[in-house]
C-alpha cells in the first residue's frame, strides 16, 4: 500500500532524497505503531502462531525492531522468532 511519507525518513531529511518516490509507493503503514514507513525502513520479522504452530512473517517499522516493539504485538497468539 503507498504511503504519502515516511516517518523515519522525515526524522532525517538526506534519507527522504535517497528513499524516493519508488519506496515510497512500496512502503506501508507499521502493524505496530501505525506510522507510514517506505520500504527500505521496513523490516521482516518472524512468528509462529500458537493455535496452529505454522510460522508466518511480516514487515514492520525498523523503529519498532530496534526497540523490540513488535513482540508486545499480539503476544497472546504469536510466538516470536525474530
């Protein structure tokens, strides 16, 4: 889904010259903390579903990652990997 802006290029002004419109028509919004956020600042992360124990992944904001935000994400059905 295309975002309009990215949330941590605007925090630092050179990435939004590098990302460019490209990324950010590839971007979404973090599953997290909701913020628009272009593709290159998207990040896998990795789960496996407690219920049927299948493993299955999706992209959330390298914000997020880095604080570890995403495993308070749903922990009552994901077991986290990465």
């Amino acid at each position: 889904m295309p975002v309009r802006y990215c949330a941590i290029c605007n925090e630092n002004p050179a990435l939004v010259a590098r990302s460019g419109q490209e990324a950010l028509d590839e971007g979404d919004y973090c599953p997290v903390c909701y913020e628009p956020t272009c593709r290159p600042h998207l990040s896998v992360v990795r789960w496996r579903w407690r219920e049927s124990g299948e493993l299955d992944s999706g992209l959330v904001c390298k914000n997020c990652v880095r604080t570890y935000a995403h495993r308070n994400w749903d922990v009552f059905h994901r077991d986290w990997i990465t």
